[in-house]
C-alpha cells in the first residue's frame, strides 16, 4: 500500500491536506503543527476509531484526544495505491459517540465501490497486518520507540524464523498435518479406511453390474436368434403353405379337365346312343311299310 493523500478533519487538523511524494517523506514542523495527529489520523482511516477505549493514567481516548478542535464531526479521506490500483477511503462520523464508523472504499478513477474491504478488515487487508501488531512495529506513536510484548507479534516473528513467512509457523503446521493424519486414519478408524470400504462397496457394484451387462448381452443374443429362428420358420411355413395351395390348384384343374373330358364323351356317347337308336327306328320303320310294286 502507498499513501499518495491525506484530507482530516481530526484533532488539530482543521480541513487540512498532506500530499506525499514517491519514496521516504518526512514531515518537520514545530509542536502541536500536528505531525502526531497526521500517524493517529492515518492509523484511524485504516483500523477505525476504538469506541470502548477508557482513559487511564491521564491519558485521554482517541476519541476525544482527536475530536476536532472546530467542534465538527470526525472525517477524513485517503488517497492510496493498492495492488497498482488508486482507491480512495472515507470515513466520516453519523453518530458522536462512534467517530469515524462510516466507511467507503472507491476506485479513484471510476468511483466503483472496491468489493470486500470494509471498514473493520481495511487495515489488516492493505497492510497485512492486525492493528496490535501495527502499532507494535510499523507504527510508531508519542510513547516513543519501545515495542511492547504482544502474542500475536511474537507468533508473527515465530513464523518469520521457522516458516519464512508471517501466516504460519512450523509447530502450527505440523499439528495441523498430525491432526489432518490423524483425521485420515487413526488405527481402524478415519476417512482412509471408510474411503476404501467406499471403494471396495463401488468394485462390488461394478462387479455386479458387469456381470448384469454379459448376462443382458446373452440374453439379447438368445433373443436375437430365436426372432432369426422364427422368421426362418415363418418363412418356410409361408413357403409350405404355398406349395400346398399351389398343389391343391394343380389338381383341382386336373379334377376340372377330367370332368370336362368325362362330360364331352358321355356327351358324345349319348349322341352316338340316340343317333343308333334313330337309325334302328328308321330300320323297323321301313321294314313295317307294305311294298307297293305287289
């Protein structure tokens, strides 16, 4: 993160702006010009104002320390660049007693609200860093120089040693890898063993399946040749009908012919019979006439 602007209503800062160029800037002025005021302001536009601090030992609460002078409600605006993008964070007070809780996070050049960044993760979110562990290393406030004890700054510089990084540390690790062991198979039990049942209970299944699937084939088999048989037995049956009806014809024309044949004969020798008979008339007829030349 770099912080390009500042704009404050905030303590002594009345309105006030303070540009900052590229690299290391310093700002010297004489007291009360409000240098202080400019690191509380850049650590309250970041983590907010902490409505529950009391003071103690005659120290007063940001709240109050940097109530603005004019009597104006608390506000500020940031100018940062983030991730090579230019965003531009606001707060400003609605309620006295919760200064600076309304929160904006904008892209600079198109005034797009930046998704995600509020304004309780904004400070860890630009600077990696919780505001315990910023006040306690990157910040520096009016105490001075001192860096107090704090677990979460000693787990940090733990994980720095062991690990090369901030987020993690050896020993966390590595209990996570024993419980995440532990969790996959401790002894008869964990998610190891109930996945290899798991898998054991699908080869079953598969088994099964594919023994289904050949019986299914033979079957279809079996289907297929006796449709092939009864179509071959449709056929020749088709084929036996019709060499009997063909058969039957054949005689029954021949039964026809005889029959014709047998009736033009009897025909005939009932023709020949009557042509006899007609003939033996004839011939009892003329011997019967008396003979006229007697």
């Amino acid at each position: 993160m770099i912080v390009r602007k500042m704009t404050a209503s905030f303590g002594v800062l009345q309105n006030r702006t303070l540009e900052l160029s590229p690299g290391l800037n310093i700002i010297e002025a004489p007291n009360e010009y409000g240098k202080t005021t400019w690191c509380a302001f850049l650590r309250a536009m970041l983590y907010g104002i902490d409505t529950a601090q009391r003071g103690r030992a005659g120290k007063k609460p940001d709240k109050v320390l940097y109530a603005p002078w004019s009597g104006s409600p608390m506000a500020g605006a940031m100018e940062i660049t983030f991730g090579g993008k230019d965003i531009t964070l606001s707060r400003s007070t609605r309620i006295p007693s919760a200064p600076m809780r309304v929160f904006s996070a904008v892209y600079s050049c198109s005034g797009q609200p930046v998704l995600d960044l509020t304004g309780e993760n904004a400070g860890e979110t630009l600077t990696g860093a919780s505001l315990p562990v910023f006040e306690r290393t990157a910040f520096i406030g009016p105490a001075g120089l001192g860096v107090q004890q704090g677990a979460e700054l000693e787990k940090k510089i733990a994980s720095l040693v062991t690990a090369g990084e901030e987020s993690g540390s050896f020993s966390e690790a590595e209990a996570r890898l024993r419980a995440l062991q532990r969790k996959c198979r401790y002894r008869t039990g964990g998610r190891l063993p109930e996945l290899e049942a798991e898998m054991a209970a699908v080869r079953e299944k598969l088994a099964a399946i594919d023994k289904t699937a050949e019986e299914l084939a033979r079957a279809e088999e079996l289907a297929e040749n006796a449709r092939l048989h009864s179509a071959n037995a449709q056929k020749n049956f088709a084929g036996a009908q019709e060499k009997r009806r063909a058969d039957a014809m054949a005689q029954l024309e021949a039964c026809r012919a005889a029959r014709e044949k047998a009736e033009s004969e009897a025909a005939r020798r009932e023709q020949a019979s009557a042509a006899a008979d007609e003939a033996l008339r004839a011939g009892i007829l003329r011997g019967a006439e008396p003979d006229e030349t007697a």
